[in-house]
C-alpha cells in the first residue's frame, strides 16, 4: 500500500489517477504475455506491480463502501472492471501451476501470497479513516477468479492440498453466496475471492516491546468477501485471527485462540481468578440483601454426592444468604420442554429424596459440572426449583425473580445451547493454522509464527450483517448475536438483574462481573452504562443496577429497556409482563413513589404513552381502521388495553425518548395536559407487576381537551410507507402529523385531493368518511417551541410535511438554554403563556361493546399526532372542551 501511496500520493483520487495505475498494469501483462516464457519475465518488477494492483483494488473498495453506486459508475466508465482479472493473469503468470508447499501450513502459492504479505501489511503506515470511524490500514488480496455458483477453482485447489482454499470453499457453501445484485444460477458468473486483513493503531508502547522491528499497527479484523467483474461486492464471512503462540499473540497484537475443550483448567482458572478477586482493575459489586430462594438443588459436599431438592426454612430465608448460582437457558421447542425433568406436586417428594442423573438434561448436567469445579454447593434451576403445575406457586415464584438472580453468586447463562436437550461443555472446531512471514527482524529464518483464522459466530448469514463491523466487535457481542438464548424473552431480566454472569457461548467463554467482560481469548472491556439504547446489544447485558445509577433519567433508562424487550421471544406469550416483572420491581426501588401500570409509569405517562407502531418482519398488521379497531374489541392474551405498548406486537419506539444520552429538551421542558383520574387495572394474582386480570376493564380515566378531527382540518391527505398522514388546513396554517396504528394495503387504489378544485377529498385508505366523522384528538403533553427554524405555514407542502416530527434543536438539553430554571424545569418561552407551544397526543376512536354498540365516553387508542407550534400547536386546544375519557 505505501509502495502505490508514494506514487499517486494520499486521497482522495481521481478517477483518472487511479486509471493510470491500472494502465500501467495492463502494459506489463501485455509484454509478458508477448514475450511467452516466465524464464524472461522481471519478476521483481511483476511482484511490485501487483502489488501495486491490490492497493489500487483496496482503495476502490474502500470507496465503494463510501459511495457504492458513484464510483461503481465511475469504475465502469474507466475500463476498471478488468483491474481484478489483470491481478489474476499477472499471478498465473508469476506463479504458473504451483501445488502447495509442504509444510505444517499447507497453501498455494496464490494464497501464500497473502499470508506472505502480513508482515509488511503490519509495517504499513498509511491508514484509513471510514465514515470518521478510526483510522486503519486495509489490504485487500485476491486469492482466485473464480466461477459462481460452483467454484471449481477453488475446489480444484482444495483437493490438491490447499489449506486456505479450502476454507474458503467451506464458507462460501456454508454462507450460500447469492451475488448482490441478484443473479441466476443458472448464468455462471466471473468472480473475485479476496481476503481483507485490516489493522488499527497498536495498543501497546511499542517501545517496551523488544524486536518488535518498529511494527505500528496491529490486526483488527478480516473478512473473505467477493466482487464481479462490475464491481458489485458481496460478503461471504468475516473472520477473527488468533493464535495459539505467545510470541506471535504479542507480536501481532491478536487474541489467543480459544481452547478446543470448553471447561478446560486454563477456563477454570481463569473464572476462579476473578471469581475470588485476584484481579485488582474490577469494579466491586454492591452486595445483595440477604435473600436465599425457597428451593435450592444440593449437589452435595464431593463430585460423587447425590443430588436433592433442598427446601429453605422461610423463617431465615431473607435473613440469611446462602452461596448458590442460577442457570440461564433455553427450555427449547415445545416438544424439548415437555420432555425434560420438571418438579411438580406429585415428586416433589421424591426430588427431595435423590435426583438421578438420567432425570436432569444435558444442560442441567453440565451446569451441575461447572458448579462442582468452582465448588459452588447449590444451584437454582427453573424447571426443578419452581413447582411447575401450581399456579399459586408459579406466580409467587415469579414474583422472587428478581431477588433469585440478583442473589446469586454466579448466573451460568448456557447460551451455546438452544434447547435443554443441548449441552454447553461440548469441544470446539480446531482451525486450521497459517503460516505467515513474521515482519520481526530478529525472528530469524527458524522462528515459526502462525496464526488461525476463525468465522465470527455472530454473523447474520441470512441479512449479510456488515463483515468488517461484525468481526470488530467484541466476542461476547459475536456469541451473543449468534445464539437463540438471547432472543428468549425470559432471559431479559436474567441477564440484566444478575450481577456476575458466567457465559458459555459457541465460539469461547466470557464472564462478566457488573459491567466488565473478560473473554477467554483475552478480550476485556467495560461496559458504558450511558450508551444503554436500542441500537446498542452489549449494553443489554449490563445489570440494572449500575444503569439506574449512571446517571440516567430511569423513565428513559425504562423506555430504552421496553424498546430492547419487545423484540424477544415467548413460547406463550402471556409471560410478556412476569417476564418483565423483574426488572419493574428493580425500577421500582427507585421509582418507589411512581405507580406501575401495565409497562408504563404514572408519572411518565405524558412522555411513555406517545407510543408509535410499524410494520416489520411476520407480523400482520391491520389494513384498515375497522380491522384494527375489530382486533381491540377481542382482546390479546397479555389482556393489555389499547394505551398500553404491550397491546401491540407491532410496536415500535417512544416518540419522546432520547436515544444519545442526554436530557432532551423536550423531556424537560415538557408539559402534562391532562389529568389522571383513576386507574383501573387489576393484576392477576399476587405480583404487582405480573399477568393482568381477564374480563377486567383495564382502563384509564383521564381529563382533557379533544378536539374532533374533521372539526379542524379541510385535510389534504397524505399517506407514506410509515403509515402517516400530512394534514393541512392552509387557510389557518394548520399541519398536523398523524402516525396511525395500521396500514392500508396500497393495491386498493388511493386518490389525492386537488385542492384548486374545492371538491371535498376522499377518505384515506383503510377509513370511511363515517369513521373519519368519530375520530376524536386528545392533548396529552406539550412543550415550548424555538421556532427559528421553522418553514413558514405558506410554504408547507406534503413534502415539508413529513420533516416535522423530529427537529434538530430536539437535540438540545437543559443545560444549553441560558435561561432554564432548575427549579420550576422552565424558560422563558415556557413561561411566555401568550406564546404557541408544540403538541403531541392520542388519535382516538369510540369503543364498542360486544354487540357493536358504542360506548359514551369511551375510546380506543389508534395512533399518536403531533404538532408544532407554528404551524397549529396549542392554539388547536385552546377553544377546545375538557372532557372525561374512559381509555380502553
């Protein structure tokens, strides 16, 4: 890379700068293949201009992770599109028929060729900078041209002896390559197999570092990936480089290869070392309240002992602790789960007696393993610790969760596993090792450094999940994308409540206690508690604990919770509220003067009940406003009424929650507009938090001001894939954002109202002109309004329209308004009572009894509006009458 920088110098290019690089490629190609014999070919000179050539390639792909479609036209434009298979005939010719090499690193010369170029690409100085990430150094290396779908190169190499080849044969059948864009089968297409190393700033003095022969960066990443002749790109699999050696792990500044035996000693010590604080640099944990579950299993005194159900004296129950952990883990598909042992009222009797080890599953046997090895005496198990056929028992029960994990000594999360029939101490895949060329200087001719390439396990093989961004992520975050575990919808609160956790994953072991993580590989990270959010999945793994006290406004440390909840799994899904019981009871300690009401917080209720819905991946969602408000009416198993997110499987986010750790504006600034009158939810059964009563009303009572939609708007329909309409009203300046709770199915037709003609317009999609007449607006909250970026109301348009829900200075916080006054959480536009405000509420629509008829004064929710100051705001409310409404 340094070699072609020198040349052309440091980007950004130019089309024709690159061009000329590659010309000068194609002139040499042209001499050799006149020439004829290799015997006469320069092969110093060849070697350097491929060289050179893979630079090139890399910087195009570089570029077209920038801007794909530009420079993809560019490139063809350019005649590039046979810069890959002149790379390729200069190899052939340098290398002519090379079998692999006999060694404890079996490759061919085409691969050799990369791994020869590892040291040099270490020594490289010029880095990138992507999408302002870090900066890194990437070469790309072309490994084979080859013909899609069937690789017979590839698979020719492989059965010669090639190593490389065949791994990368392995991962492209595995992965299933379809080629972006689409191509047919049928239709074998000419492709690139390049493998990409890439390596950031080393993290160590490098001055401390003896023989290190001035080595400035260190391996971050790889990836195989595949190009056509037109530039498309397609990832195949990236990859993680470790290595079994000391000197090279150092050297290169990689991780160590896992151990192919799971439990291993070098793993156990590794756990007891931090279990019994011999690492200094871990936070310590808050210590528990004394709590020990109402049954434990006893594992006995030895390794041989017999096992039992040991049953607590309730009268020291939570006054004294006893050292137990708790397994996390999939019960499986349902066939799984009515197999495995379970305790009921039947052998209750008989578990206390002796428990065989052909009752416990494989999961629970490998739990009991790792227990006994870290001489932890007692363990809590779900299915045998939770009397499975007493629903009095079941519900107490769920009630202790929080208190089980929380007590723990040790949580075991068996995410390898994907049903209890699975265990979790299985042996690992040996990788291949590769031999490469170590950029050492006084290694010497004998020193051997190898190095392994192994798949990330996180890799979404499906969707294609972005190869240099999977592998760069941390190997719990790779383990826990790749497991089923972590979409089962119990496991939230196990694993945000327990504050040690001990992971058993497919690629490696990682424990974490509070909010640091140490990997087998030797991976350590600490967890950042304020970057908690719904496009973070390492941060889900943090206890509840320390994210209540980051600092956090615990509404929307809730919300941001709610949104990462939502997306899991249930084999019933009833278990939705007790699955999040756990973590409300937690919440609770710190709101211990807010009230709980089925997912939201009475106190929140101006922010949490701005809720809106999406369509996304198998769920159906309503086409029309009579469908949906027919599927209110039947109710849902989880008995959530219609104000409630839990109502929905298609929800989607807050509308008000801040997603960049800060104090939004509009949070603070924010304004109840409504009264809370009663609540009328009955839980079933004795936890607060749990399963909501069946045939229970489930309501709200509030007081506010509605307004009935037609009342106010002469609308001018606008309706886009987000299931919005842009209402106008330009006589008075009005616009209004309306977000609705279903979506019309576009093949029955649509027609847009042409205001110059005056004629009324037509309903939208999925409504009649009589429902239209019964939708009513209710104000719920507001908030002062900067209105200096405003479009002036002349101007609005559909097109403006759909920019007004989110404005940048959303963005701002309390602490950038020079006027804000802690005291009362106002300014001097909060405190301006002439001034407009912008608005945010429920779209409401009358509720009906089982026989259709409608009910006075009481609605359904089916959507959010919103509206900002100058364009309507408050001033839409202010004539507007105060009314009692009974929300369903």
């Amino acid at each position: 890379m340094d070699s072609l920088i020198d040349e052309i110098g440091k980007g950004p290019y130019q089309i024709k700068t690159l061009v000329s690089v590659y010309e000068s490629g194609r002139a040499l190609l042209g001499q050799i293949q006149q020439n004829g014999p290799r015997a006469a070919m320069d092969v110093l000179h060849t070697t350097a201009t491929i060289e050179k050539l893979e630079a090139l390639a890399s910087i195009c792909f570089r570029s077209l992770e920038l801007d794909s479609i530009t420079y993809t036209m560019d490139f063809s434009q350019a005649s590039l599109t046979n810069l890959t298979a002149t790379i390729w005939e200069l190899k052939q010719a340098l290398f002519g028929d090379q079998v692999p090499s006999s060694d404890r690193s079996n490759v061919c010369d085409f691969c050799g060729w990369a791994l020869q170029r590892v040291g040099a690409g270490l020594i490289g100085t010029t880095p990138w900078t992507l999408r302002n990430g870090p900066p890194f150094v990437a070469n790309c290396y072309l490994c084979a041209l080859d013909t899609w779908p069937r690789f017979p190169g590839l698979e020719a190499s492989a059965q010669t002896g090639c190593d490389l080849c065949s791994f990368l044969r392995d991962l492209i059948k595995k992965r299933k390559v379809q080629l972006g864009p689409p191509h047919s089968a049928s239709q074998p297409t000419k492709v690139g197999v390049w493998i990409d190393f890439r390596y950031g700033p080393r993290q160590k003095d490098t001055s401390r570092m003896s023989g290190t022969g001035g080595l400035l960066n260190s391996f971050t990443s790889a990836s195989v990936f595949l190009s056509t002749l037109a530039w498309w790109t397609t990832p195949v699999w990236p990859l993680v480089i470790e290595s079994r050696d000391k000197e090279v792990v150092q050297e290169m500044q990689v991780f160590t290869h896992p151990d192919t035996e799971t439990w291993s000693p070098v793993n156990v010590n590794l756990v007891q070392s931090y279990l019994n604080g011999a690492v200094a640099e871990v936070e310590p944990i808050p210590t528990a309240p004394a709590f020990t579950p109402t049954r434990l299993l006893d594992l006995g005194a030895s390794q041989g002992a017999d096992i039992k159900l040991k049953i607590a004296d309730t009268a020291v129950r939570s006054k004294k602790s006893v050292m137990y952990a708790a397994l996390s883990y999939c019960w499986g598909p349902p066939e799984d789960a009515l197999k495995q042992s379970k305790l009921t009222t039947a052998n209750i009797a008989g578990l206390c007696q002796r428990i065989a080890n052909n009752q416990l599953s494989p999961v629970m046997r490998d739990a009991i393993t790792v227990c006994r090895r870290l001489g932890i005496r007692y363990l809590w198990i779900d299915a045998l610790c939770i009397i499975q056929d007493s629903k009095t028992d079941w519900e107490l029960e769920s009630q202790q969760m929080s208190h089980v994990y929380e007590g723990a000594y040790l949580t075991i999360c068996a995410i390898a596993s994907s049903s209890c029939f699975e265990g979790f101490l299985a042996t690992r895949p040996a990788w291949s090792e590769y031999r490469y060329t170590s950029p050492i200087k006084s290694a010497g001719p004998s020193h051997k450094a190898f190095f392994s390439l192994r798949p990330v396990s996180g890799y979404d093989q499906e969707t294609g999940y972005a190869a240099a961004a999977s592998s760069a992520k941390a190997p719990l975050d790779q383990d826990l994308f790749a497991s089923r575990w972590n979409e089962r919808g119990w496991v939230f609160q196990e694993k945000s409540i327990s504050p040690r956790k001990l992971y058993f994953g497919k690629s490696m072991l990682h424990l974490q206690l509070g909010r640091t993580v140490v990997s087998e590989n030797g991976h350590t990270s600490v967890l950042k508690p304020h970057s908690y959010d719904a496009h973070e999945i390492s941060d889900t793994t943090i206890p509840i604990g320390p994210l209540i006290s980051s600092g956090r406004h615990p509404h929307e440390l809730w919300h941001a919770m709610v949104v990462n909840f939502v997306h899991l799994q249930w084999t019933d899904t009833r278990d939705v509220f007790p699955g999040l019981s756990g973590a409300a009871a937690k919440f609770h300690q710190v709101l211990y003067d807010d009230t709980y009401l089925a997912g939201h917080w009475v106190k929140d209720l101006a922010c949490s009940l701005i809720w809106t819905t999406f369509k996304r991946g198998g769920i159906k969602r309503p086409e029309s406003l009579e469908e949906l408000t027919a599927d209110i009416g039947k109710g849902n198993a989880l008995h959530a009424p219609s104000w409630s997110w839990a109502s929905r499987p298609d929800f989607f986010r807050f509308v008000l929650s801040t997603l960049d750790n800060r104090r939004c504006r509009v949070r603070t600034h924010l304004r109840q507009e409504f009264s809370l009158l009663s609540s009328n939810l009955v839980v079933d059964g004795v936890n607060p938090f749990g399963r909501l009563k069946n045939g229970a009303s489930n309501s709200l009572s509030v007081s506010g001001r509605t307004i009935k939609f037609p009342d106010i708007f002469a609308p001018e329909w606008r309706l886009d894939e987000q299931a919005e309409w842009n209402c106008q009203n330009r006589d008075k300046g009005y616009l209004i954002l309306v977000s609705h709770d279903w979506t019309p199915d576009k093949r029955k037709g649509y027609a847009f109202w042409d205001h110059d003609s005056g004629r009324r317009p037509p309903p939208p999609r999925g409504t009649t002109e009589d429902q239209l007449s019964k939708l009513r607006l209710l104000l719920l909250s507001s908030c002062c309004s900067d209105d200096s970026l405003e479009t002036p109301p002349v101007q609005l348009t559909p097109e403006v329209a759909t920019g007004v829900l989110f404005r940048p200075e959303y963005g701002k916080t309390f602490l950038d308004d020079p006027d804000f006054r802690a005291q009362d959480g106002t300014c001097s536009h909060c405190r301006d009572n002439k001034r407009n405000r912008d608005v945010w509420g429920l779209l409401l629509y009358p509720a009906a009894d089982a026989d259709g008829w409608l009910l006075p004064g009481t609605y359904y929710r089916v959507g959010v509006f919103f509206c900002r100051a100058q364009h309507g705001g408050s001033s839409l409310f202010r004539e507007a009458e105060v009314c009692r409404i009974e929300l369903f």
